[in-house]
C-alpha cells in the first residue's frame, strides 16, 4: 500500500463510526433548513459529501425529503442505509457513490442541494459553480464553510493557509452575490457544534493503535487540528450560507463602472440629480462606504442595476441610508433592481451594520422587511408622508437606534 494510500485508511479509520465527520448538530440543521423557507410537499434534496448522514436522515425525516446522498466513501454510505432502514427511512434516503465535483445530474434536478462540512473537497467558489445548474427554479443552495472571524494570528493564518485558505464572511458573501445567487441568510455555527465532533474524536485519538499504516501520521495531523482550535479557535468558525439564484451577479462597483453608474441613475430618473447624487458622496469621506456600493450585471457584463447605502446618523448613532437605487429602462420589471437591493443589505449584514434607512415608494420597499421608520421610533426634521419613511434592522436588535435621521450634506436635507 502506498503512503497516500495508508494515510486515507488512516484517516477514514479514525472517523469511522463517528457521529459527526465536522462541526455540526441538529440543531444547525435544523436552523439552516428554516432559513431556505417553504419547500415542495416531497422536496427532491442532494445531499453532498453525506458522510454518516445524519443532515440526510433529518431532512427525510423532518421535510417529507426524497435524499440523495452522496459520498466517495463507501463505508460511510453503509452506516446511513443501516441507519436509515432502522428508522424506517430506507424508501426516502438513495445512496450514490460519487464524486462531488463530477455529478451525474441533469440541470433542474433538485429542489435543495445540501453540503454541510462538505464544500471545501472542492472549494468554496467551485461549489457555487458547479452546483447552481442542479437547483430546481425556485431552488436553494445550503452548504457551510469555514471562516475567519476575526483577525487571525500569524499561526492560525499560516495553519489554514496550508490546509484550506480562508476568508472572511464579507469575501464569501461576495463571493457568492458574483456567482449569481441571493444571500437568503447566514448561520454562525455555535461552539457546541464543534464539540459534538471533536469529542467524540479526541477519544478515538486517544483509543487510536499508532502501529497501523499510516496512522502516526493522521493522529499527528489531527492532533495538530484540535491543538490550532484549543489555541486560536476565537478566529475562526463555521458558518452556513443560504443561497438562491437570483438570475442577476451582483458586485461591489469598482472605480471603472463610474460612467456606467451615473448613466443609469441619469436614465433611471427623469433628471440626473440622483447620478450627480452618487458623485457627491463619493467625494464625502465621511458618507462613502468602499463596498456598500453594489451593481447588477446584465447578460453583457454592462450595468442594468445599482443601488447605494452611505453613512447616515439616527439619534447620533451610526446608521446607513439607501439611496439611490436605479436601473436601466431596459431591465426595469425584471429582478435586476430587487438583486441588486438585496445585495447590497446582506454585505451590509456581513459588515456588522446594524440600521438602514430608506426613503421611498412604500408598495416596494417592504418585500425587503423594511417597515415604517415611525413604529421604531425614527424620524425626519423635513415633511415627508409617514408611510414613505422606512427602516430595517439588520442585526435582529430589540433595540436599533432610535430618533431624527441626520443624512450626508450631498441630500441637501
């Protein structure tokens, strides 16, 4: 047996039996499954890189699922047959040996493609590549994946950097807005869920025979795992991302899409005053955000849609306004306008904001969660319609900031 090959024994003998293959729980889980939202009455789900399969199970269980489960490693397909036949789920959980990354599927297949712990066999940008064309219309994409969460230490970075490169929840979101899909929510991973498998796999550590081939290796590297989590775990974590095609990419605008931002804002509104807006506050180093600008891409790479949150005061605490937000006659009525908007709030949420406000048409804006600002204690010291005035919290606060809107000198207001 070669090494490599005496290392993957290794590695799957110190796993096997295990309850969880990376951090996890039911819980989780479960919150990831409310957040894609309603489901079809037996939705079709693909379950990918299933280990055990303790996600399939549930969701056979729990959402009426028809699984797919899908793993390389044959022993851990036969640990879910057995589990699922002894839960009466056997008619619900199909078990295909098969390559993530080289899947069978027609386009359309799947209602839910799932991949909890699973994504990084091919890479986080991959995954949301090749798995977008399985997804059903209307279908949602739910996979986790390790990231910072705050400013790593020289050792952590240099750990991962080895192992698995990672980013940041702004890049990811990011990441995934450009590959065309909808950030529907994102899920930090408690610490428990990191317990629930490095528990269980310390003691197989501990029961571990190093004389096997290539085990001394695989303990040594799994040693060094939960040593890094002991030390730096503080710096990094596992979130979910939730996502849905959106039919429209959508990125941060770059110095180079100026011209194209003033012409649909110019042709958006009956004058420019709303592209010369844009211009304002990019001069306005108090207002300007870097990245809270955010543009919709049409087939041809051209700018169909934009939106803009910039730095705004309420009660005198840090608050964010929407304005504005535009798109190109020729793509009004088609998504673009509501991706882009959608957009720009979840890498606002990635950021940590907390409030944002808006100003505008009162039958649009609501599909957002925005409500009206007056019910949150949240005004103007110019007249505008109640209703026209709107805000949403955006950390989930009981308690936003509260009182007048004080907006950039560009509004004139």
């Amino acid at each position: 047996m070669s090494d490599n090959a005496a290392s993957y024994e290794a590695f799957f003998t110190l796993h096997r039996g295990l309850p969880r293959q990376g951090p996890g729980s039911e819980a989780t889980t479960r919150r990831l499954l409310s957040l894609a939202g309603p489901l079809p009455t037996r939705p079709r789900v693909l379950d990918l890189g299933c280990g055990p399969g303790r996600s399939a199970l549930l969701l056979a269980a729990e959402a009426g699922a028809e699984v797919t489960a899908v793993d390389l490693h044959e022993p851990f397909l036969e640990e879910l047959r057995t589990a699922a036949e002894a839960r009466g789920l056997a008619d619900s959980v199909r078990t295909v040996r098969a390559d993530m990354g080289e899947l069978p599927y027609p386009d359309g297949s799947f209602d839910l493609v799932w991949a909890e712990g699973s994504a990084y066999n091919i890479g986080f940008d991959a995954a949301l590549r090749s798995w977008r064309r399985l997804l059903a219309p209307g279908g949602t994409l739910v996979l986790t994946e390790c990231e910072w969460t705050a400013e790593p230490s020289a050792a952590a970075r240099s750990f991962w950097d080895a192992q698995y490169p990672l980013r940041g929840r702004e890049e990811n979101v990011r990441a995934a807005q450009r590959a065309g899909y909808r950030v529907l929510g994102t899920y930090a991973q408690p610490e428990s869920d990191w317990h629930a498998y490095y528990g269980p796999l310390q003691e197989r550590l501990d029961a571990a025979d190093p004389v096997d081939p290539g085990m001394p290796e695989a303990i040594a590297a799994t040693r060094a795992e939960l040593a890094m989590r002991a030390e730096h775990g503080g710096e990094y974590g596992y979130a979910g991302y939730v996502l849905r095609p959106s039919g429209w990419p959508t990125r941060p605008e770059e110095p180079a899409d100026s011209a194209a931002v003033f012409a649909v804002n110019a042709a958006a509104f009956e004058t420019d005053t709303e592209a010369r807006l844009v211009d304002a506050l990019r001069a306005d180093p108090e207002a300007w955000l870097p990245g809270l600008g955010h543009v919709a891409e049409a087939p041809d790479g051209s700018v169909a849609a934009y939106a803009l949150l910039t730095r705004c005061r309420v009660g005198g605490e840090p608050a964010l306004a929407l304005a504005p937000v535009a798109t190109a006659p020729e793509y009004q009525n088609q998504g673009a306008g509501t991706a882009v908007v959608h957009a720009v709030l979840e890498a606002a949420r990635a950021r940590g904001e907390r409030l944002v406000v808006v100003l505008g048409h009162p039958a649009y804006y609501p599909r957002f969660g925005f409500t009206r600002a007056s019910g949150s204690g949240i005004g103007v010291s110019f007249d505008v319609p109640d209703e026209a005035l709107m805000a949403l919290v955006l950390d989930g606060s009981d308690h936003p900031p509260r009182g007048t809107v004080n907006y950039p000198a560009a509004f004139g207001v």
